[in-house]
C-alpha cells in the first residue's frame, strides 16, 4: 500500500488551467494534453476546471444548449475515464448532465485509477446573475443521495477522501465544513469565474482577492489542503448584451493553513505541488477547531434567518 492511500506520507497532485471553446473535442484535447503532461509529473491526482468541455454557455438562457448536455457515462466522462485508467492517475473532471428529461446538473465526475467511476458531486448551490444564468440550465444537487449519503459527501479513492465541491460552493464555509466533518482529506473546487470587462481594476482586485481569501480560509477553517483550478480567456456573451467575461485563472494550491504551494497568474498552465497528508493531522493537534466547536449552540445556522 502506497502513502497515499493509507492516508499518510506525500500525494503529487495537479490540476490543468486552460482556455476552452465551444468545440468539445478542442477543449477535451486540451485537457488531455494537460493531464498527461501531470501524468508525466509523476502525478497521482489531477483536477480539471468547472465545464471543462465547452466554453461558459450560462452567460445567456437558450434552450438549445441543452443539446450539450450528457448522461453521467457520456463521451466525456468515456474520455476521461479510459485517461484515468492509461494514466493511472484519479482525475476529477466536470460535466453538464442529462440526468433526465428536463433534468439537468453541474456535475463533477471522480475517476478511479483503474477507470472506474469512483464517484461524483452535483453542485448545490447555484447562482443567477448577470452573465451567470445558471438556475436556468441546473437543477441543485440533492440533499442526500439515493443510498441516504449526504449531498456533502467525500468521495472515496485510492489517494485519499475528496471533498469536491463546484464554483458558487467555494463561497460557503458550511459546505466545506461539512465535507470536512465527512472526512474530507483534500477539498477541490473545479470553477469557472472571471470579470466584467467593465469593472474598473479597483473592482477586478477587489473580487478576485475575496475568490483567493475565502477558499484559503475553507483550508484555515478545516486544516485541510485546498486545490481550486478555473479556467481563462475571454469568451464572448452570444446574446451580445454584455462584453462577455474574462476568466481571471488564479487557481492554486494551498496547504492546511492557507499557505500557497503553487499559485497561477491569467494564462493557461499547470500547476503541480506536494501535498504532505500527514500535516492535517499535525495542523489540528495545534489549531484544534474541531475540539472547541460549540455545536450545541449551532442550531440556528439551519434557519435562513434570525429575526431581531
């Protein structure tokens, strides 16, 4: 049994930032390119961007898009399946999935080494915004999974427990806390985020440094090791009734105490770090948060608000 799958010692991960296009096969090309360069690396875990296969088409409603959608064993997840089993690297990819007729979600797929679907996380919670339509293409993922599993559930593999959540999730410290107390051992966030063209740069630093210090503090919060990987680019809006939006890259990975081991500017790369999983365990002897939380005191936060 290796390291990393008994839960101790080092695990070489890493993840792919890329631009992608409407055509699936240029941007899984792309993808694959990059988790064989991971895989080159020595890498034993890879994580693709949020709807890696397309470009962003929630930037307007149209109901034609849903043509772009698959079944959880689609081509896509074919791919990226039979990738995870040449490379004998887990890969945590994203669909947009037909679940059923008129029922459709943002879907992260988890991939065993051996090819195997190890399992998969369907976002909870979904934004509406301008450029960000996204209510209207996804339905939330469900609170408890048909074998009675919370939605917040770790994904078992063989390099550990993951805690993968998508996107809007990563603004949430109940989702990650709740993958942590499920066991999480590293938290992932495949994204898709970027500016207004419009917004000065005051506004630009401003968001992006709060996308930065909120998935740092998941990893403060929790003592776990945090890997967020977005996508770049700019990719015009096809109702032309805004300037599109400019994907600003800057996924990284951080350690359990928020620390960067690797860190991306706005072009397309890759990153690649070591994660040491025995510094969980190290980090919350010393900042035991788990100890000291008054959970009889929590009722509330399951309320969607308090009247004064």
């Amino acid at each position: 049994m290796s390291s990393s799958e008994n839960g101790t010692g080092l695990l070489k991960v890493g993840l792919v930032q890329q631009q992608a296009f409407n055509d699936k096969e240029q941007s899984l090309a792309i993808s694959e390119q990059g988790l064989r360069d991971l895989a080159a690396q020595g890498c034993e875990l890879a994580l693709l961007q949020e709807l890696h296969a397309t470009q962003y088409f929630c930037q307007t409603e149209d109901t034609e898009l849903f043509d772009l959608a698959e079944p959880l064993d689609g081509p896509t997840s074919q791919k990226l399946a039979a990738l995870a089993k040449e490379l004998q690297m887990v890969i945590v990819g994203s669909i947009f999935e037909k679940r059923a007729p008129g029922l459709y979600h943002n879907t992260a797929v988890v991939f065993e080494k051996d090819g195997t679907l190890a399992g998969y996380y369907r976002k909870m919670h979904i934004p509406d915004d301008p450029g960000f339509y996204e209510k209207f293409y996804f339905t939330p993922g469900d609170a408890t999974f048909n074998d009675g599993r919370p939605g917040f559930s770790p994904v078992e593999t063989s390099v550990g427990k993951l805690g993968v959540l998508v996107c809007w999730d990563q603004w949430y410290p109940e989702a990650a806390r709740l993958m942590a107390m499920a066991g999480a051992e590293i938290l992932l966030y495949p994204t898709a985020i970027g500016w207004d063209p419009r917004d000065d740069t005051a506004e630009q630093t401003r968001q992006l440094d709060a996308w930065t210090i909120i998935q740092r503090a998941h990893a403060v919060a929790n003592g776990l090791p945090v890997m967020v990987a977005n996508r770049v680019g700019h990719e015009a809006d096809p109702s032309a009734q805004s300037e599109g939006i400019q994907f600003w890259g800057g996924s990284f990975i951080a350690g359990p105490q928020g620390e960067f081991l690797q860190h991306a500017d706005e072009e397309s790369c890759l990153l690649v770090a070591t994660i040491d999983k025995q510094r969980t365990e190290d980090t919350r002897r010393i900042w035991p948060y788990f100890r000291d939380r008054r959970i009889d005191a929590y009722g509330d936060l399951a309320k969607r608000h308090l009247t004064p």
